[in-house]
C-alpha cells in the first residue's frame, strides 16, 4: 500500500514503474486504485523544481501525452482489467509548487482530459514536510 500525499491509500499494480521522470517521460510512474473514490489512479511525480523553461513545458507535455495515449489506446485496459471500468484520474506529485507558465499548462491539460473523462489532480508537497 501506498500512502499519497493526501492521506489516500493506493493499492499499487505490481506492474507498475516508479522512476524519475526528468530521465523517463515514456514511462507510467505509478497506477493504483483509490478505495475511497473507487478511481484507478495514474501517478506522475515531479521531483524538480519548476524553471518556466520551454523545454521543461515541452517534457511535462510529452508525458500527458505518454499517460493520455496509454489510457486511451486501450493499452491500461489491457494491463489492468481491474481498473479499466472505473473512473481515472493522473495525480501529478510535486516536491515543488509549479511556475505560473506550468500552471498554464496544466489548466489546459485538465481542459482537454476532461472531454475524455479523466480527471487531474496536482498535489505539492510542502517543503516543510521534507525538512
């Protein structure tokens, strides 16, 4: 079991990869399933601090679009039957808060998900937490 940020346990898929996502955009961090919304939960960390780089916009970009193409092409369905027919939602994890510019982007994103009926979360993690 996995305890989010927020206090929701996540029961997580053996299949699932956690890897630092500046180095890994092709992959899926986390998939669980939220008991108390009864979602299965794709999680995205984001362990870095945001730049307002174009470059780092880009790769939050090429993830969405790597956690959106698994979803949607049938691909998390076929690995989690499970999951499949419940409601989604990717849970972006920040140790940071995000820069105006990522913000931006994530409003956009969250716009666009939602025509596909998937949720998005963002939770930042206070630094205080870590200290």
């Amino acid at each position: 079991m996995l305890q989010a940020c927020h206090h929701i346990e996540l029961s997580i898929d053996p299949q699932s990869s956690k890897a630092e996502s500046r180095h890994h955009i092709d992959l899926i961090d986390v998939i669980g399933h939220d008991p108390k919304t009864d979602e299965a939960v794709l999680v995205m960390h984001e362990p870095g601090p945001w730049d307002g780089s174009d470059a780092r916009l880009h790769e939050l970009q090429e993830r969405f679009n790597t956690y959106a193409s698994f979803l949607l092409d049938g691909e998390f369905a076929e690995c989690n039957p499970g999951l499949a027919a419940k409601p989604v939602r990717i849970e972006v994890r920040c140790a940071y808060m995000p820069d105006a510019r990522a913000l931006d982007l994530l409003g956009a994103i969250h716009d666009q998900l939602a025509f596909q009926e998937i949720k998005l979360e963002v939770v930042v993690r206070d630094h205080a937490d870590r200290l």
